[in-house]
C-alpha cells in the first residue's frame, strides 16, 4: 500500500470535480424523475459510463441506451382535490319563495301565522316583485 500525498492543486481538482459530477447528477435526476435515486442505479450508472466522464451528456445517453437497467420512481400523480362539502341551505319554515304560485300554495292559516314574521313578509314582497306565477 502505497501513501501518495497529493499536492494541495491535485486536492482541488479532485473537489471540482467532485463537485461538477454532483452538479451533473443532480440535473440530470432533476430532468429524469422516473430515475430512482439509489445506491443501486448509481453503480449501475457507474459501471455503464466505465471510462466516460461522469458529466450530464453522458449520463443522459447512458440511460437513454439503457432504460430498461435501472430502477424507475412511479409516475408523479397530483393529489386530488379535497371535494368540497355540500352546505345544505337553512330555509325558513315557509320554504323558499320564487313566485306568487309558491305564494298561493301557503295554507291560508299558516299564511296568517307567517305573516307576523318580518322575513316572511319580506320574501314574500321579494317573490311578487319579481313577478313570477
């Protein structure tokens, strides 16, 4: 086993390039995201490159040529929507009124007893004005 010291440029190097395969990787998995990022996949990546540099055209036509040779993520599926709940609308004890023929329907007691409400005769006003039968 052999101690080679490295001269401080020789380090430097080495962490460029580090750091541009890292870049390299990251953008290639950022256009490829059915590309399973694992320990797997990059030594398969590895051992398809051989001598290549690792760099993004070459791990793009790595794994264009062999799609079938690494492990994939599932397709992105966007959460679906929440459904939004049905608010059932509170209607007054006479209903709802739309035209003087919903009017007409009222029993004529319980016209009377509604009429002591100021809502009743309000819709009421409303229903006839809009001149519906």
């Amino acid at each position: 086993m052999t101690n080679e010291v490295k001269t401080p440029q020789q380090i430097e190097e080495e962490q460029i390039r580090y750091a541009q395969q890292q870049s390299a990787s990251a953008v290639f998995r950022r256009q490829n995201p059915l590309f399973a990022l694992s320990q797997k996949n990059a030594t398969k990546m590895a051992e398809l490159l051989g001598s290549k540099d690792w760099n993004l055209e070459n791990l793009e036509a790595t794994y264009q040529a062999n799609p079938d040779a690494f492990d994939k993520n599932a397709p992105y599926q966007p959460p679906k929507p929440k459904p939004t709940p049905e608010v059932e609308e509170k209607l007054p004890e006479w209903g709802r009124l739309r035209s003087r023929g919903d009017i007409d329907a009222i029993p004529r007691a319980l016209y009377r007893k509604f009429l002591k409400d100021p809502a009743f005769t309000k819709d009421v006003e409303n229903a006839v004005n809009k001149g519906g039968r």
